[in-house]
C-alpha cells in the first residue's frame, strides 16, 4: 500500500474516517459516513448522490470506500452477497442470485461424506446431493413428497435433497447384502457434516 503522502485527499479520507457500508445488490451500496449522512453508490457505473460527487463530478471518497472494502474482502463485489453458513453463522459471499440454504466449506457435504441425521442422531454416508427440491421429490411408498413425509415436516420444504445410507448394513459370507443398502432421501437441512470426533 502507498504511504499517506502519495494518496490524494479524498483516498486519504476513504480509508480513514469512519464509513460503514451495506450491499444492497445490484451493484449498489448504501454509505453511511460520520456525519450520518447516507449515501447510495452505484460502484459499476462509478456514481454517488453525495454534492462531491454530484456538483464536481469527481470519483468521492464514498465510491473509494466501496472499492476498499470490496478489495479488504469485508465487502461482497457486485453481483455477490454476504450469507450466514446455515450451520455456524460464518459469513461467504454467494452468487446474489443464488438460493440456500448455505454452506461454509466446514459444513458442506458431497458424496462419501459422513453424516448424523438431526432427528434421530444417526450417522450416515451420503451418496447422492441432488438439485431437486424436497417438496418436489416424490416418495412413492409414502405417498408424500420427501417434505411431506412425517419425520421431515419440521425441516425447509424449498431444499435441495440429499441420498444417504446407514452405516448398519448386513453383511454376509458373499458380500454385503444388497437390500440393507437401501438409500434413503432427506431435507439438507436435517443432515449436519459429521466431524471426526462426532
């Protein structure tokens, strides 16, 4: 970073009086400075409504800011949002057309992940994380979607399923016996990442 002296004016004042700025999607963000005056900036097209920027036309320390922030990372750039991780509350940035529920990379789960089902406490292996909804995914036996079905009504219906199996499946003399290796579906939300101390 440039020392103090080769920065002009109003970057000195970007980096250093106190700003707080909040995304508000489509490349605009919300700039309250020290003086509780709000501003909106419209980063991509490089616009602020404050005077300095309005009457002189100069890039302001407001539009700075953003750009500081975006770049120190405590900022989402745009066409990004700041989201909580569903199971710790970490904070990711996310495609801002995306939907949850949201994972950090420490709750995530992908095929051959372990897995302990939040109702029952069990764990499982997934096999299968799949795009389709809960509330769309029909179980024929029960006659309900994965949703619907009694065990899962507490959890969101809007997402995404996933396939897993018990760790107790039966093996015989020849092998694993095919039907304790049945797969079963679940809201995303009722399966949490196993650790390897669970």
């Amino acid at each position: 970073m440039p020392s103090p002296d080769h920065l002009t004016e109003r970057s000195r004042r970007a980096r250093t009086e106190p700003m707080s700025v909040r995304p508000l999607g489509d490349g605009l963000y919300e700039v309250e400075s020290a003086s509780d005056h709000t501003y909106l900036v419209d980063l991509e097209a490089g616009r602020c409504t404050c005077p300095d920027h309005v009457f002189r036309g100069v890039r302001c320390k407001h539009v700075r800011r953003v750009a500081i922030e975006i770049t120190d990372g405590r900022t989402p750039p745009p066409g990004e949002i700041a989201v909580a991780c569903h199971d710790c509350d970490e904070t990711m940035v996310v495609d801002e057309d995306a939907t949850g529920p949201f994972y950090c990379a420490d709750h995530a789960i992908a095929p051959g992940d372990g897995v302990i089902d939040r109702e029952t406490g069990d764990r499982l292996t997934v096999v299968d994380v799949s795009d389709l909804r809960a509330d769309a995914v029909e179980l024929e036996a029960a006659g309900c979607t994965v949703a619907e079905y009694g065990t899962n009504e507490g959890y969101e219906p809007d997402v995404p399923v996933v396939g897993a199996v018990y760790h107790h499946a039966t093996v015989a003399s020849n092998g694993v016996v095919p039907a304790s290796l049945k797969v079963y579906v679940f809201p995303r939300t009722r399966l949490r990442r196993a650790t390897d101390s669970a």
